[in-house]
C-alpha cells in the first residue's frame, strides 16, 4: 500500500514538473490569451483582428500563431478553461442537497465565468456553430458530466422521480443555462449574470422536484 502510494505521488511530480521553456510557453501563451480577451471586451470580436491582440499583447504574429491557430482558437481555449471552473465547482458541492448542488454550482461557475467579461462570452456564444465537428456541449464535456452527477445525486436522494433518464434532468439544466446566457447578453441593466442564472435554475430545479 505504501509502495503503491509512493508510486502515485512520484507520478503526480511528474506530471507537474515543468521545464523552464514549458513554463515560459505557458506564460506567454496566457499573456497573449487575455490580451485577446481585453481586447474583444472593449471592441467586439468581429472589429479585432491579430495584430490588434498581438500589439496589445506585445509580441511577434509569428509567436500568436505558435500558440492559437487563428482568431476562433481564443474562443475554443476559453471553453476549455470553463471546464477547469466546473472541475472546481462539482467539488464544492458534492455531497449536498440537490437543490443546493444545482444552485452553488452555476454560481460559482458563473461568478468565475462572468469575470472574463460580456464581450468575451458574446464571442463564444456567436462562435458556437463555427467550429466544424465540435459540440461544446457534448455528453462527454465536463460541464454535462457535472450536471449528470448533480441530476443523479437528486435522484438518489429521492427529490427527482428516479424512473426519468439522468440525461433528461441534465439537458434542462444545461438548456436552462445557455439560454440564461444568450439573454444576459442582451440585458441593458447591467445584471450580474452569477444572480441571474442562480434565481432561474433554483426556480428550474425546484420545478423537477417531486
């Protein structure tokens, strides 16, 4: 047993040891992802190109291109970076009460998702159809496979009717939740869209209680 968790832990180092050029790829590739990021925010995805993100983030075209294959690419890096966010979040509620689960969890993801800005999560939510053969929600994302375990936990805990699929609570939850999205960006009044999506799914989850 101590052998095999020793194993383990030398496993994890190296996994997280990192080369100084690793390191540095890394660094830059951040800095050039929030550069685009600001940038977008304040001008709109469709009137910022490369160079803009590339002076703004002040370095070569040549060195953008290493990290991000085009424009899009900052839009399919975000979605991965949301899947670290629900990574966290399903284990700040697990072990709770449905109800709590499905509200704590899209306000902590959204709390984190909302700090990137409405310019951003404009861009994601127009740019959804534009990557040929990649579903952002999949069953197999992060994202639903939280929602399948929130719904399940529900079911267990005998608060949803356990003779309806998994799936059918998870694709409302999850339908709940683009469409919260989609309307906070054309919201005028400045509304938190953590408070937003918090208020709807509780009144969405309470509704699939028994």
């Amino acid at each position: 047993m101590i052998v095999k968790q020793n194993t383990e832990t030398n496993e994890k180092k190296k996994k997280v040891r990192l080369t100084k050029r690793q390191l540095q790829a890394m660094e830059t590739k951040n800095k050039i992802y929030l550069a685009a990021v600001r940038e977008i925010n304040e001008k709109g995805f469709n009137n910022v190109n490369i160079e803009d993100i590339t002076t703004a983030a002040k370095v070569a075209k040549g060195t953008f291109y290493t990290h991000f294959e085009s424009k899009e690419a900052i839009i399919a890096y975000t979605f991965e970076q949301s899947d670290q966010i629900y990574e966290q979040a399903i284990k700040r509620v697990e072990g709770k009460s449905f109800l709590y689960m499905a509200t704590y969890f899209v306000r902590f993801c959204y709390t984190e998702y909302e700090k990137r800005g409405k310019g951003i999560i404009k861009a994601m939510i127009s740019n959804y159809f534009n990557f040929p053969g990649k579903n952002f929600y999949s069953h197999d994302r992060v994202l639903y496979q939280c929602l399948m375990k929130i719904a399940e936990d529900g079911k267990q805990q005998q608060v949803l009717d356990a003779s309806l699929p998994t799936e059918y609570y998870a694709d409302i939850l999850l339908s709940t939740m683009v469409g919260v999205e989609v309307m906070w960006c054309f919201d005028d009044q400045e509304r938190s869209l953590a408070d937003m999506i918090e208020e709807i799914i509780r009144i969405t989850a309470l509704g699939l209680m028994k």
